[in-house]
C-alpha cells in the first residue's frame, strides 16, 4: 500500500486474500534498511521508500492506493518494486481523477490498473 491511505485499503484486501502486505512510505520513515525510488512532481521531487526483505523475493505484488491522478506516484511504486526484485502485476486505485489521464499514463507504461470508482 502506497501512504497512507493505500495502507487502510492493502491492508485490508491483503487480510481478506490471506497474502502479505509492505508500506510504501515517503522518506526516513521506516525503522529498518529500506530501497528508495525519486520522481518528479509538477513542482519538483519526491521519494518512495519500502523496507527491505519485507516480501519474499521474486513475490508477485499488487499496487493499491487510494486515488489515482497523473499515475506518477503508483509508476514510482512500480519501478521501486521491480529494483527490490518484485514482479509488480498491476494496481489497484479506489478513485480516478479522469481529467489528469493516470489510467492512460500506466496503459503507456505497460501497467494494468483496477479503478472502482472514476470522476
């Protein structure tokens, strides 16, 4: 789950399914060893971090977050993932903001994503 918000849904979705579950948290906020992945904002950078051997590895892994705009947060996710030796098999976003084209930003990016809601 992508913080903080995708925590209450991964964590969720993780207990119904009986699968793991790993924090994607913004930077130094994690008590252990942790991999890090930069990316852009409109107005400047931003950084994902997860806590190394969390998951095992080569563990197949679903994104899921609350809201999905530009698709750059969850494309971070992702390519964090793939560096900590994940295979990352989509996401899953509570909401999309349509107008801010993220469903398309991840289809150009090869990512499969499941929104339930879209405005």
């Amino acid at each position: 789950g992508i913080e903080s918000r995708g925590f209450i849904f991964g964590a969720t979705l993780a207990h119904h399914t009986g699968t793991g579950f790993a924090l994607a948290r913004k930077p130094n906020k994690l008590p252990l060893a942790s991999h890090r992945q930069s990316y852009g904002l409109e107005y400047g950078t931003d950084s994902l971090e997860l806590q190394q051997s969390t998951l095992p590895k080569n563990a197949r892994v679903l994104i899921v977050d609350d809201v999905l705009a530009t698709g750059g947060t969850i494309i971070a996710a992702s390519q964090l993932l793939k560096n900590a030796g994940f295979e990352v098999v989509g996401a899953l976003t509570l909401l999309e903001i349509s107008g801010l084209q993220g469903g398309n930003t991840l289809m150009q990016k090869g990512m499969t994503n499941r929104t339930v809601l879209t405005a």
